[in-house]
C-alpha cells in the first residue's frame, strides 16, 4: 500500500466522535446515515472489501452495500470470511448460500500455517500447538507482537494468541493479498465496550501492525433492537417475495408466513435456535430457545453466549487489528 495512502481519500475521521445510538432516535434516522456511510465507502476506496461473518451485523451490512451498488451503479465488493477452522456448519452454509444469491464474490481468509499443523496432526479444538512449529511469520506475531513467552498455545479461538493468529493474522495477511484499501464492517457502539469510542471512517495506517487501510462501519448507529426491527420490517420484506411488503415478525421458524421456508429468509438459522450472538462452535451457546429477537434484549448481555476470556480482551485485541 502507497506509503501516502490517506491523501487521495475526502472523509471525515471525526463523523459520529462523541455521539451513540440515542442520536439517531429514529429508525429511518439511522437507515439514511447506513447509507450515506456505505456510499462514501463505496466511492471513496479503490479496492474496497466487506467483512461478512454470517451474523446479523455484518449481513445487515452487506444488504445496505447491495441496495446501494444496484441503486447507484458501484462494483460491489468482495465479502471476506475468515475461516478460523471453528465454525458451525450452519454458517459456512448460509454465507455460500447467500453469496450466491445476492452475486457476492466471496473469498475466504485463512491462516493456513496453523491449520496445515491442526490438519497434520489431528489436532482438536483446546490441543497444544507449539509455537516452535509456527512459521517465522506466525512465530514473529506470538513472540514480538503479543510478547508471548509459552511453549505452546490452545488451539482455541476465542483466547489471545488464538484469535490473534485465527482472525487477526489471517485478516491482515488477506487485506495485504488483495491490496484491500477499506474494510466495511458491521460493528456497533452498544455491541461491546472497545467499539463505543468508534467512528464512521476510521484509520488504520500504522505499517507496523497491519496493511494500512480504513474501517468503513455503516451500522454504528444502530442496537441490536433496531437491528432486529429492520431485518423483519424491511431486508426480509424486501428480499422475499412471499414475505408481507409491511414486515412481520414470526415467533419461530415454524410460524413464517405461508410461501415462505426458514431458507428462504436471509437470517442464520443460529438465530431461530436461539443463539444471541455467533462465535466459534466450541465456545459459543444459545442463551435460550426463544429465537434472537424475541429475547428480552433490554436486560440480557447480547454476547452472554460467548467466552469471556476473549471478551475481556477485545481492547488490546483490536489494537492489533480485530474487528
């Protein structure tokens, strides 16, 4: 990436400094900024790329990217899974199902060096991976950047020089493969404590870290309620042609509307089983069996779900370039 990098870009790394959800006090509010926001991402950066986890957030983004390249004639990016080998089958599934729907280019980021040695090894999730058997890149990032001194580490996702390696390392390395200049993402403000100081266009130019390039974040505005109310009342409504044109909101997989099948609906199946928030299968749970939407939103944790160690380490991690 061109060591002048910023200069050829005209957005405002200040725009939403300071504010929070409670400024955009109406839906339609916060659907027009998304919006604005996605436009500019799609204007401004050269070789934009979306990051597309199959959660709600990221695909709600990835809909606002699809209305605004059809409606206004841009490219639509590339969408970048980062496959961390921990999956649930459920969203490989629906991320290639979807891709395929709406005419994504999909590619996914591995950190193949670490799953070479699970694969060779037949390695489990929470089996030892000695940080001598890393290449000289990995090895650089455990030992210089986390300032690991351990023999080995868990094959674990969500733990600190798990996700570094799994997520972090294999985002980097593929925003570098293909010369990604911005990376729109589907983070919120309310979603966790290290997101809450974000704003809309935020830099990320230190070499030393990682691939210089900017944040594009179109749902900031957004919380997880508002999250809900708009796949039900407008994407579902939208992309589904049986689906009633003014939005409904169905209290199972079983009571969709007639026409319609849990397929048909762009919303992972996780979410109809009750899982809140989406993480790796070994460490994420449902937190009931009440769909996503119908939980008690107001006074439950939205990532009560997800293992906590990683949680209470999402400051430094996105120091490092997590999401």
């Amino acid at each position: 990436m061109s060591a002048d990098f910023p200069e050829y870009l005209d957005v405002d790394y200040t725009d939403g400094e300071g504010e929070d959800p409670a400024d955009y006090p109406r839906l339609p509010d916060k659907i027009e900024k998304a919006i604005d926001v996605t436009r500019a991402g799609l204007e401004q950066y050269d070789n934009p790329a979306v990051m597309w986890t199959g959660g709600k957030d990221s695909t709600l983004t990835l809909y606002f990217i699809n209305q605004v390249a059809e409606k206004y004639g841009y490219e639509k990016p590339t969408a970048v899974f980062i496959d961390h080998y921990q999956h649930f089958d459920e969203i490989t599934d629906f991320i290639e199902h979807w891709a395929d729907e709406w005419d994504i280019d999909l590619v996914y980021a591995r950190n193949e060096d670490v799953g070479s040695y699970v694969d060779e090894h037949g390695l489990e999730p929470g089996d030892d991976i000695p940080v001598s058997e890393l290449s000289e890149h990995n090895q650089h990032h455990v030992r210089e950047i986390l300032e690991y001194e351990e023999d080995s580490f868990p094959f674990l996702l969500d733990t600190y020089v798990g996700n570094h390696l799994l997520k972090t390392v294999a985002l980097n390395d593929a925003l570098e493969e293909h010369g990604i200049d911005g990376v729109i993402s589907g983070v919120r403000w309310d979603e966790q404590e290290a997101r809450a100081d974000e704003t809309f266009f935020s830099a990320r130019h230190d070499p030393d870290i990682y691939p210089p390039h900017d944040r594009i974040q179109p749902i900031l505005q957004f919380d997880e309620a508002d999250v809900w109310d708009v796949f039900w009342n407008y994407v579902v409504p939208d992309t589904v042609e049986a689906f009633p044109e003014d939005g409904y909101v169905p209290e199972s997989a079983d009571d969709l509307p007639e026409g319609v099948e849990q397929d048909d609906v762009p919303i992972s199946p996780k979410y109809f089983a009750g899982f809140r928030s989406l993480g790796s299968e070994v460490s994420t749970e449902k937190t009931t069996d009440e769909p996503a939407w119908l939980q008690d939103l107001d006074n439950t944790t939205e990532r009560a779900g997800r293992a906590q160690d990683k949680e209470d380490l999402m400051e430094r991690l996105r120091d490092l370039g997590y999401m």
